[in-house]
C-alpha cells in the first residue's frame, strides 16, 4: 500500500508539515491544504507541543505568552511598538492586548488597553478586530483627575459616574459599536448582545485574564535595549534563583520561608490577591473540596 500512486501522493503532500512552504506541484484542492504544508498551529503532524516565550521585537512590540510552531497561540499579551499586532489597530505605543490568540491573531476573549484614547474594551475579538458582546470604557476623565493630583481611589470615586455614562455596550463589528444591549432573556440567532450575554462573556473574560497573566514575566528573560548602554544585552529580575534586594520572599519553598513580607499594605492587598486567583482557578477543575 507504501507504494500505491495515492499513498505516494499522500506522503509527499504531507512530507513538507512543518516547514512552513507549499508544494505547488502537487497541489490539489483540499479543505486543509494550506494547513497540512505549514508550520500553522492548527496543521496537523505538529513537531512540538506549547511553548512559553517572551519576545522582543526591533519595532519595539513584545509578546508574552503561549506559542505553538513559534506562532503566538492560545493566550498570551501583546504590547505594541512601532507597528500594529496580532491584527490589532494601533494607536499609539504601548496598546496592549490580553487574552486568547489564534495563529498570531487576537482571536476569542481579550482586553485591549488604549493608552492615547485611555480607553479599555472587555470583549470578543475575531482576527484582531473587536466582534460580538463587549464593554467598551472611557477613562479620560479618572486619569485627568489623577494627573491633577487625585489619588487613585478619589479619582475612581469622582469620575466612576462619568465613566459609566460615557460607556458602550452591546454589539460590536469591526471595531465599531453598532448595536445597543438587548434586555430581552430569550436568545435569538442573529440578534443583538443581551445583558445576560454580556455577563457571561465578562464572567468566561475574568477566568481567560486570570490565566494569561500566568505567562507573563517569564523568568531569565533578556532584554536588549536599543537605545541607549550600547545596544548590552542584560538579563531582568525575573530569575528564579538571583533575586533583587528586599525581594527574596518571593522565592519559592524553604527560601522564601527564611524572609519576611515587607510592612507594605499594597505588597499584602496584591498577594492576597493572586491567592485568590489561584484558588478560583483551582477550584473550576476541582469540584470535591
């Protein structure tokens, strides 16, 4: 059968999966033929399971998080430089984006940071542009306020009102926000977002953050800055065994164990923060407690 015209056609088809080419003389319309002769994520006969990975590029733009093939997949962050990602819009540098990534694409549920607009969307993305139930937030006005010499907490509570009713919700395409929330329960194929929908995308978005920003500062990562120590190349502290002053009660197990927190309020209200975390997460996979 090794040896049949058509076992042959299929192995030489299949031969090049992975390396990213296509075999242009014995192309055949298929429905996965692009797929099975690249290095695509979702091709089959992958040569490597998930990594993490933390990027830096020459326009500035980094990526952290999951990657199959060397391709962003699964979930991961962007951070833009000089040029636009992950099909993102880019308005300025610095627009971030959190959540889940197909192929290279901020595909699926996500958070899109706007430094130049101060603006926050919490939503579905489908190939980079905002698509289906979301929240869109203005937050000009708390960042005015904490430039005037506000704290953060007074801020929020002078501007939350505003921000409120400067918000959009509802059905987002291409970017744009076409339709308001519908308060209807009842679920119509083709209709407009409904606020219950909205809630659950927002109630699913909060687990997908909570395990993206897992794969964020990964430890011996090297940084090259391009602009100024002539071009040296220095690892950060991220390292797992070399930690910074007042910062080795961070380590893990016995280590950590022989130094105290600092007296920090904000130290304290963040770990018991991501204690949290971890125990919501851990609860979704472990019903009997």
């Amino acid at each position: 059968m090794r040896n049949s015209p058509t076992n042959r056609q299929f192995w030489l088809k299949n031969r090049n999966v992975g390396k990213g080419v296509v075999n242009l003389s014995n192309f055949v319309i298929v429905d996965n033929d692009i797929a099975l002769m690249s290095n695509h994520p979702i091709s089959p006969f992958k040569g490597e399971c998930f990594k993490w990975n933390s990027w830096l590029f020459d326009d500035g733009s980094i990526y952290e998080g999951l990657t199959l093939e060397d391709i962003p997949h699964n979930k991961g962050t962007f951070i833009m430089g000089n040029i636009s990602v992950g099909g993102l819009v880019r308005h300025s540098f610095y627009d971030r984006y959190e959540g889940e990534i197909h192929a290279g694409f901020a595909h699926g549920l996500g958070i899109l940071m706007n430094s130049s607009k101060s603006s926050i969307f919490l939503g579905e993305f489908n190939y980079g542009k905002m698509k289906g139930c979301g929240l869109q937030l203005n937050l000009k006005s708390y960042f005015d306020l904490v430039k005037q010499g506000f704290s953060y907490k007074s801020a929020w509570i002078l501007s939350k009102k505003s921000i409120i009713q400067n918000s959009k919700s509802g059905t987002f395409i291409d970017n744009k926000h076409v339709k308001h929330l519908s308060y209807s329960s009842h679920y119509v194929e083709n209709s407009t977002c409904s606020v219950y929908e909205l809630k659950g995308v927002l109630c699913e978005l909060k687990n997908v953050i909570a395990e993206t920003r897992m794969f964020q500062f990964k430890p011996m990562t090297s940084y090259i800055s391009p602009y100024s120590n002539n071009n040296l190349t220095f690892l950060d502290f991220q390292n797992p065994i070399l930690y910074p002053f007042n910062t080795k009660f961070l380590a893990p197990g016995p280590t950590g164990q022989c130094f105290s927190i600092p007296n920090e309020s904000f130290i304290l209200r963040e770990m018991t923060k991501i204690s949290r975390n971890y125990n919501y997460i851990y609860g979704q996979y472990n019903i009997m407690k």
